[in-house]
C-alpha cells in the first residue's frame, strides 16, 4: 500500500489531522482541571469540536469523492488518540474508573495491531465500520456527560456508561469477524 502527498493532503484528511492535533491542548487543559472550573467547559468545547470534525470529515470525504487509504488511517487514528487524551486524563482525576480506561485502550491496541497485520495481509487497509462510529459517540457522550458533573448514579450516565461498555465489546468482536472475513476473501482470491 502506497500513499502519495496529494491522497494526503484533502480537506477531509486536514480536518483529521486537525482532530488529531487537539490532543494536544486537550491533555494541557486538563493540568487545570481541578484548579480552573471554566476550563471543564473549555473542554467540553473542544471535544463537541473534535467530534464535530469528525463527523464534517466523513462527510467531506464522501461527499468530494476523497476517501483514500491515508484517510482510512488518519480518522480513526485521530478519534483513537484524541479519545484516549481526555479518557487517560479523566481517570487520572479520578472521574472514570480505571477498568473503563483499560478497557478502551486495550480495545483500541487490539485493533490497531490487528489493523496493521490485515493490512499487511490484504494490502489495503479495512475502512472504520457503524459499529466503531457508534460506539466512539457512546464513550464521547460518557466523556462529556463527566465533563458537566452528571451524576454518576443517575439514569442518564448510567445507560451510557454501560451501554458503552456493551459497545466496547461488541464491535471488537465485529471488527475481528470483519477482519477475518477480509483475511478469507483474500485467501480465496
């Protein structure tokens, strides 16, 4: 698998690597968090924005005909990294549990390597499924729930927090039968 400057140089792509840049003052900001209360709501601000990108790059991809291989790398790299910034951070304080953190970046491990190997596989890299979309929103509405102060124990955060949880599981098993399927249909070809 090849990658040239001007496949990576969309708008789509420059709007991930945007997201994926917001790591940065995200893991600044939260040095304030405990010491600063507006600064939760900066942060707040920049994961709406972040997720904002996201949605406005696939959109942009599609809709410009700029889906490309860098693409299919960068987007869920950016979601992956920018996610784990604000997840690590808010368990570091103590406002998600630890067993959620590990669970999203074992998660997200398994399948960059597993992605890495299909790729190397296939020679092509596997495009970001609903079910890895959806179950981003779900940890994101668990995250910025916490950034407001809900209530753990309320209904609300309750059925995101475990439905999230679900989610987890749920589309890594269907990453690995999609990449095993990808891994079959090669084999066959």
């Amino acid at each position: 698998m090849k990658i040239n400057s001007k496949e990576f140089l969309t708008v789509s792509n420059l709007l991930s690597l945007l997201r994926l840049l917001l790591a940065i003052p995200l893991w600044i900001l939260f040095d304030f968090y405990n010491s600063v209360y507006s600064v939760k709501y900066w942060l707040f601000a920049l994961c709406v924005f972040a997720a904002i990108t996201d949605i406005l790059d696939g959109f942009l991809a599609r809709k410009l005909n700029q889906v490309t291989e860098a693409g299919k790398i960068i987007d869920p790299l950016a979601d992956k990294i920018a996610m784990a910034v604000v997840v690590i951070r808010l368990a570091m304080y103590g406002e998600l549990p630890l067993h959620y953190l590990a669970m999203i970046v074992i998660r997200d491990v398994l399948i960059f390597f597993g992605g890495i190997y299909v790729t190397s596989k296939i020679g092509k890299v596997l495009p970001s499924n609903i079910l890895g979309k959806v179950t981003v929103l779900i940890i994101g509405i668990v995250v910025l729930l916490t950034l407001l102060q809900v209530d753990k124990k309320s209904l609300v955060f309750s059925s995101f927090y475990y439905f999230s949880i679900i989610m987890i599981v749920l589309s890594f098993i269907a990453y690995v039968i999609r990449a095993k399927e990808y891994l079959q249909r090669k084999k066959t070809v």
